[in-house]
C-alpha cells in the first residue's frame, strides 16, 4: 500500500498524512538500532501498521476521550489515533504507556515531530492509576489476552471499553480468559488482515 493509498481509504488531509510519513521515516531511522516492530514488517508500513491502527477510529465513540495505549512500543495503535483525533477536529487526550526506555524516547520524539496531543509514559501499565478516568484502552501485540484483562480491568471499572487487536487465534485466548473473567465482547473483524479487534466491557474477575 502506498501513502497516496491510504490517505484514500482513510480520507486525511495531506497535512495528516506529512504527519504518518514523519513517523514513519523515524521508525525506519530508529530502527536501525532499537527493536520497535519486526524489521521484516517495515515496508509495509502503511497497510499493516498505519491503516490497522486507525481503522479504530471507526469504532470509537463520538466526543471527547481519554484513551491508554498499553505497551505502546512504536505507538500502534496510539499514535495513529492521536493523529486521527487532530485530523477530525477531535479531542483525544492519549497517553502511551510502555516500560521500555527507548521505546518511549522514540514515541517523544514522534510527538514532538507531530505535534499531537499524547503523552508517552515510561512505567509499568499496571501502575496506570484508574481515577484518571480513561474512556478507552486498548493494546496491540502487547500480552496474552488472559494477562491483557488483568492488566486493563482496574482502567475498565469506570464503563470504560478495551479495544484489542487480536489475532486469528484469538478464540484460543477468549476459551483461556472466560476461565479467569467475564465480560461483555464484540468480535469486530479487521480492514487489513483476518485477524480481529475485540471490544470488551462490563470486565470482572471470576470468583
């Protein structure tokens, strides 16, 4: 996929599009010396990593939101929806969360490039404290969903929703979790691949 390409699938502004070529450029740069995604993945950066992301946009709720982007590494999908928001007029406050040094300094640097609105956060994403009040969290290739749920269910508390990227073998993960949870789900299929985009609510420990 070309940027031109998806630039027609999402409808952005040229200007929003600067903004994913930007990142995009310091995520090639960076690579070359931090682990930020499988280098093998790189080239199709616009397909498989920009428009996954902001397909999410399409599933969001209208109006002001605070989200959490767990283990944000290279800012999938956080990055993209900060963006999404700026293009839309919208405000998204997104704080991206990942305990890995390097990988926040990279996700400044891509803010600052940007100018969007989102905080990277170096800590531990079970330190996130609930009463920020997040109205969204969500996380893409970050844990198994079993431990995912562990994690997000003190943010959720609140009638927040998790949106998580999952893939093709994902009822395998829903069959581990219903063993430990229960939850309200809806399996909603991705634009770019056959894997899914789970949206959990109502999230509570089994006793």
């Amino acid at each position: 996929m070309s940027p031109e390409e998806f630039q027609t699938q999402t409808g952005v502004s040229r200007e929003t599009l600067q903004g994913f070529q930007d990142w995009n450029d310091l995520l090639v740069e960076w690579s070359e010396h931090t682990n930020l995604v499988g280098k093998s993945t790189l080239p199709e950066f616009w397909e498989r990593h920009a428009l996954d992301s902001y397909q999410l946009m399409e599933h969001l709720p209208k109006g002001g939101l605070k989200i959490a982007d767990l283990g944000a590494g290279a800012g999938f999908p956080g990055i993209a929806l900060a963006l999404g928001a700026a293009d839309k007029g919208l405000k998204y406050d997104v704080v991206l969360v990942d305990s890995v040094g390097k990988k926040v300094e990279f996700l400044k640097q891509v803010i600052n490039k940007t100018g969007i609105k989102a905080e990277a956060r170096a800590m531990r994403v079970e330190s996130l404290d609930p009463a920020e009040g997040f109205n969204i969290v969500t996380a893409r290739a970050f844990a198994p969903l079993n431990k995912l749920l562990e994690y997000a269910a003190p943010l959720l508390k609140t009638g927040a929703q998790g949106l998580f990227f999952k893939g093709r073998s994902y009822q395998e993960e829903l069959t581990k979790a219903r063993k430990h949870w229960t939850f309200e789900l809806k399996v909603i299929p991705s634009r770019t691949s056959d894997a899914v985009i789970l949206n959990f609510s109502e999230v509570k420990r089994v006793r």
